[in-house]
C-alpha cells in the first residue's frame, strides 16, 4: 500500500476509528478465554517509490534486521500483501507491500518503539506514510 494511502483517508474516517479504538480499551485478562491479553500492530510498509525503482527484498530485509528486530527481539511475523487505493484523480493504483505483525504489551514505550520504526521507514525509502492497525487480542503460544 503506497504510503499516500493513509494520507488521502477522510479526516472524519481517521477521527472515528481513533475513537472506536480508543472506545475498545484493552482485552481485560479475564475477557482472555485462552492465552493473555496482549496488542496485536501490524504495520504495512509500501514497496513502491515516487520517482524510483521500488524497495527490494534485500533492502527491506536489512531495515528489519537493523531497525525492527532491536526494538522486538522476542519476534515478529512478516508477510507480503498486495494492496490497491483510488487516487483523488481517480485512478486506481496496485501495489505490492510488507506487512509486520507484532505482539506487545500496549505500553507507552511499546508505541514510541513502533513509531520509531514508522519514521525511520518514511525517511530511509522516501515514503510519505505507513499504515498502522493496533487491537487488542488474546494470545496464547502453546
């Protein structure tokens, strides 16, 4: 998904689902009927370039290594998705992304981490945004 994805979503659309999301709260431990409460991010990393040959594997694989890996060494789950939006002019573009998958627990510095790892996205491989879905759920390794 390109990054300007996020940036053409309404401003009422961003403002509701801030809103429902904060509405949920948290999976309370007791709501958990296996496993524990914990908050699932997935973010999604555009591959396409403004201007440029797309991020390639390798380079993508490095910023993993180098960036997110540190900040969530106890694991994360990468996958590849094929994304598409509708422009303002009104064409309709396709693109090949990234999707990582983390666990956490919600906490404040858990956020600035993955922020942190949003940021240096955008400005490593020129993007203007990335796309970033937290929910609660319940998570059991067993």
């Amino acid at each position: 998904m390109s990054l300007a994805t996020v940036s053409r979503l309404s401003p009422v659309l961003v403002l509701a689902l801030g809103l429902s999301l904060s509405a949920c709260g948290g999976v309370p431990e007791s709501a958990c009927l296996v496993g524990s409460a914990q908050y699932r991010t997935e973010l999604f990393f555009g591959m396409d370039r403004a201007n440029d040959v797309p991020v390639t594997n390798a380079e993508f694989n490095a910023f993993v290594d180098t960036v997110v890996t540190p900040r969530f060494k106890d694991g994360l789950t990468v996958y590849d998705a094929d994304g598409q939006y509708l422009m303002d002019n009104g064409n309709l573009v396709q693109e090949h992304s990234k999707v990582i998958l983390l666990l956490h627990d919600g906490s404040a510095a858990r956020s600035a981490d993955i922020n942190a790892i949003r940021e240096e996205y955008k400005q490593r491989f020129h993007q203007e945004s990335v796309l970033r879905i937290d929910s609660p759920s319940c998570v059991a390794f067993d």
